[in-house]
C-alpha cells in the first residue's frame, strides 16, 4: 500500500483545531482511496518557545527533511514578542525547506457567499504563485540614530534571478495546464531594478512556453483589478511581499481567510513542501471552535495532490466545497457549527467521492510534483 510521510505542525491559536480537523478528514481520505501515512507530531510553536527558548533549530531542520510533507497549522501569539515565531519558524522553514513558491489558489466555490456583490464561481478562479524566499522577507537591513528623531531605517529587498526564474518557470507550468494565461504582478515603474529583473526573467522563461500569453499589471492596479474583474486572471506570478498582499485581498473574494489555502512549495524533490491554511493562529477566538476548517482541509488537498494522491485531493476539495456551501455564515458561531464538527462532515463528505467541476487540486497535482 502506499504510504507518506508527514511531519504535522498544528502550531498556535486555532492551528491544532484546524489541524486536528483536516486530520480527520485525511484518515477518511485515506479510507477511501487506499493510502496511508505516518505521521510526525513536532512541537513547534509559542508555548514551545515560551519553555524552552527553541525555534527551528538545524537538528529540527534536519528531522523534517526526512519527511515526504509538512502539514502546518498555524503559528503566533501575543505571549512571544511580535515576529520571533514568524521569523524564526514559518520565514525559517520556508528558507530551509527552500520551498520556491507560495501557491495561493483565489477560487470562490459555488454556493459560497463572498463580500462581492454579483460575483460568480466561473468568474474567481486564479492562482496567486508568490516567490517565497526573498524580496523583502530576506528581513535584511540596517538602523541608525535608533530611539532619536533622526532613526533611520534601510530596509533591502534582494531579487536574484536564481529564485525569480524558478517561481516564474513554476507559474508557467501552471498557466500551461490552466487556460494559458501568466499575469506579472510588480510595480516596474517604481521599483525599476527589481522590476526590470522580473520582467526579464519572464520574457526569457516565456520562450518556452509559446502557448503561454503573458500580461502584466502594476500592483496597485491589481487591487483594483481583483475584486472588479477577477476573471482577467489565471496564473498571477509576483514578489513575496505583493503576494503576501494581494492574496489576503483574494481570501475575501473566495469567502474569507478561513477559506484561503496555500502550499509552500518545494521543487527540488530534496526537501518537503509545506501547507498551511493562510489564516493565521486567530488567538482571540482559540478554543472555542469557532474557526473553519476550510482552509487548513483545501490545504490537505493540495498535499495529497503533491504527493501524487490526486483522486484523494479532488475528493477533499469537492467534500471541503460542498459542506462550505450548507454554511449560514463562514466564520464564528454563525457557522452553526464547530471547527470538530465540520471537519466530521467533510470527512463523512470525503467518502462519497464528490465531483468538483474542472478540480482545482487535480490541476496543481500535475504541476506540483518536481
Ligand atoms: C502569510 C503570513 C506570513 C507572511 C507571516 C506570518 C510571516 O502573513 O503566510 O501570509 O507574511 O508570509
Ligand atoms: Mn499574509
């Protein structure tokens, strides 16, 4: 039988519910489509850190390199001062793992209320791939004068074609087995040196890809562009820092934060990829089962894409966008149901096998693979 295995990081806040529910969901998977997998619980997080002092150590580094994915719930809290967890966990494994990109899928399922007024399904189905090693999250800089009126602060986003072309020759990919469009999202006309280099990178990757048509838009525009007229865009490649923008803008369109899903994606097959539900560890509404599932379960099913289990990973989606659509509301109490709960509908959903129209994860299952 086949078997996987899978380091899982529940982490902080809402990120062991959500994680303990997509866990439920991948044994029906499982059940269903005859895999299995073993599993590697690794205590990282705040409480963690607020013991001991530890991060991602290398010994860390190293154990989880052994694993064929990481599962990731969520990481943060106000007991650590802000962004030693961020950096020193979610930054560091995805600069250890040299997980290349960020796969952020922007799909509204059907029967799924978004903020959007007159929005429909066929008209929200793109994918955000963020490069997601460097600009400004390489956290480099420099600070004078600190603490005085004269404080001032460098702040430097580095672009090396190395990490710019391997994200864009991903997104590539993707447009190639989706409807053959690759938007560039950047603001040439501010950030010329990195913009130039971008742009660069996609003509001379473009090349190979001839049925590939490109486009680009300034970032700015994007936020314009997104909520009026998402379906002007099918694969949209962009910088850390912009991805990281634009998709929490994409999470509202799909439903919310809850909703949103992503996959750090590794491409080297030497290092596992990482998935992670784009919400973060909520800790004002911890404990109360009151976060959805949604997000850490399509999370799941891009995982089980990755590792080649295809059947399983549209099932999860197809499950995940069905009991998403019975919601009253997608968030809090008003889901008239708890995170444990609906993570036992989709589970009970997975098993029946429900068809998603044109799968999103059945997609990403022929690309993600290195
Ligand atoms: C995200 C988060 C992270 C990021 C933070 C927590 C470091 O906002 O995954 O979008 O900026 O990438
Ligand atoms: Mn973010």
């Amino acid at each position: 039988m086949r078997s996987h295995s899978i380091a899982v990081l529940p982490g902080d806040g809402v990120g062991p519910e959500v994680t303990a529910a997509a866990l439920e969901v991948l044994d029906a998977a499982q059940d269903a489509f005859g895999f299995t997998t073993e599993r590697t619980d690794v205590p990282l997080g705040a409480e963690h850190y607020l013991r001991t002092g530890e991060l991602l150590t290398p010994d860390l580094v190293e154990r989880l390199r052994a694993h064929d994915a990481i599962l990731f719930g969520a990481i943060g809290s106000p007991q650590a001062p802000p962004g030693v967890l961020e950096r020193g966990i979610i930054l560091a494994l995805r600069g250890a793992m040299q997980q290349a990109v960020n796969l952020r899928p922007v799909r509204l399922y059907p029967g799924v209320p978004t903020p959007v007024a007159g929005l429909t399904p066929q008209r929200c189905d793109l994918v955000v791939v963020r490069e997601n090693t460097e600009g400004s999250y390489v956290a480099e800089g420099s600070a004078v004068h600190r603490g005085t009126s004269a404080w001032t602060a460098v702040q430097e986003s580095v672009n090396t074609w190395y990490a710019v072309e391997r994200a864009v020759d991903f997104a590539f990919r993707l447009a190639s087995v989706r409807r053959g469009r690759l938007t560039l999202c950047h603001k040439t006309n501010v950030l010329v040196e990195a913009g130039a280099l971008w742009s660069a990178v996609v003509e001379e990757v473009g090349r190979r890809y001839p049925d590939v048509e490109t486009d680009y838009v300034h970032v700015d525009a994007m936020c314009m562009h997104l909520p009026v007229s998402p379906e002007r865009f099918d694969v949209v490649v962009t910088d850390n820092l912009f991805g990281d923008i634009v998709t929490d803008l994409g999470a509202v369109l799909q439903g919310g934060l809850g909703v949103a899903a992503s996959g750090n994606l590794h491409l080297g097959g030497r290092a596992p990829s990482m998935f992670e539900p784009v919400h973060g560890s909520a800790p004002d509404i911890a404990g109360r089962g009151w976060a959805n599932p949604a997000g850490a379960c399509l999370s799941l099913a891009m995982m089980l894409g990755h590792l080649g289990e295809g059947e399983a990973a549209a099932a999860v989606e197809g499950a995940t966008a069905q009991v998403l659509a019975e919601l009253p509301a997608l968030a809090g109490a008003g889901m008239g149901a708890s995170t444990g709960e609906l993570g036992g509908r989709i589970a009970a959903a997975v098993a029946q096998r429900p068809a998603v129209e044109n799968s999103l994860m059945s997609q990403l299952a022929q690309v993600m693979s290195p």
